[in-house]
C-alpha cells in the first residue's frame, strides 16, 4: 500500500513539474516559421517572376523551384529540429502540442501539394497549383489557432484570424501571376514576422 502512496505521489510531482514547464515554456518554433516564410516567400516571388516574363525559362521551372525549395526547408527543418531538441522546455505540454501541430500541417500541405500535382498532370490544367496558397495559409491559420489555444496568447489568435483573412485574399488572385506576390507578403505577416518574435522569447537558461 505504501509502495501504491509513493507512486500515486510521484505521478502527481510529475504532472505538476509538466504544467509548471507549460506555463513558463515559451513556444520553439520560431526558426521553422522564419525559415517557411524566407523560403517559400522568396519561392513565391521567383515563380512570379517567371510568370510574369521578368525571367525567361521553361514553364516546368515553375514545377521545379517549388521542388528545390521544398528540399532546402527539409534539409533545414532537419537541422533545426535537432538543435530545438537541446534547448530548454522542449518537452513543456505546449511544445508537444504545438510542434505536433505544425508537424500535421507540413504533412497535410505536402500531400495537397502532391495531389495537386498529380490532378494537373492528369488533367494538363496547372491551373489547379494556385489553390496552393489558399491551403497553405488556412492550415497556417489553424496551427496558430492551437497555438493561441495552448498558451492563452492573443496575438497568435490574430495571427490566425490574419493567416484566414488572407487565404480568402489570395484566392480574390487566382488566375493572375500578382497572387504570388501577394502570398509572399501574407507570409511575412504569419510566418516570417511571428518566426522573429517567438525567437526573441526563447530562454536563454533552462526554465
């Protein structure tokens, strides 16, 4: 009986010392999100440039920067990650939560991205690709809506409503080479900027 006493306390000091590290954890994933926004944001700009004929190459390019972006985030994301996994209050409630988050989102933006592709193929009809920023920035919204729910901070909630307000945006583009610029900058605001700030408040000691 004493032995069960002992466990039961134990199991308690540790659901308490995980709430403790919640609360005082601040969110990690500053880097990857400074990281998306600067790579797909200067993707996005590279692909309006060749649409827009200001560089003269071969319609499959467009195919293909997305390709080498998308590789360049994984090789970076892959090192991220590990140096994420040294710093303090990597295993706080709300870093589980939110990393796995964000990890569901970069799997669902990927698959899509994939089906798309598959669907224009298919079809010869590549216009199917520019519902790619409405996607992107929706599944962004959505992230940042668990984010605000896990930490009970009100500027990730606008972050969200902006990353939402913004997938209807770019949609209004559809068609038109201009909706690449217009989601490079909706990145900045929900991805880049947001990046900087969670970077900012990243502890220095252990929590």
């Amino acid at each position: 009986m004493t032995r069960e006493t002992q466990a039961i306390q134990d199991d308690i000091a540790y659901m308490r010392s995980l709430a403790h590290e919640g609360r005082h954890a601040p969110l990690l994933a500053g880097p990857i999100l400074v990281t998306a926004g600067i790579v797909f944001g200067t993707t996005s700009l590279i692909q309006w440039a060749i649409q827009s004929g200001f560089v003269q190459l071969n319609p499959w390019s467009q195919l293909w920067v997305w390709i080498v972006a998308g590789v360049v985030f994984a090789v970076a994301l892959t090192v991220l990650i590990g140096r994420m996994k040294t710093k303090p209050g990597i295993n706080s409630a709300g870093n589980k939560a939110v990393g796995a988050a964000w990890e569901g989102v970069g799997y669902g933006i990927f698959v899509t991205w994939l089906a798309l592709v598959a669907l224009s193929l298919k079809t010869g009809q590549w216009s199917w690709m520019a519902v790619m920023p409405t996607v992107v920035l929706v599944a962004y919204g959505s992230a940042w809506m668990i984010g605000a729910a896990m930490t009970r901070t009100r500027w990730m909630s606008y972050t969200a409503l902006a990353a939402y307000v913004g997938a209807v945006a770019v949609a209004w583009f559809m068609g038109s080479a201009t909706i690449y610029p217009v989601f490079a900058v909706i990145l900045l605001a929900v991805a880049l900027v947001p990046g900087i700030v969670l970077m900012r408040q990243e502890p220095s000691e252990v929590v």
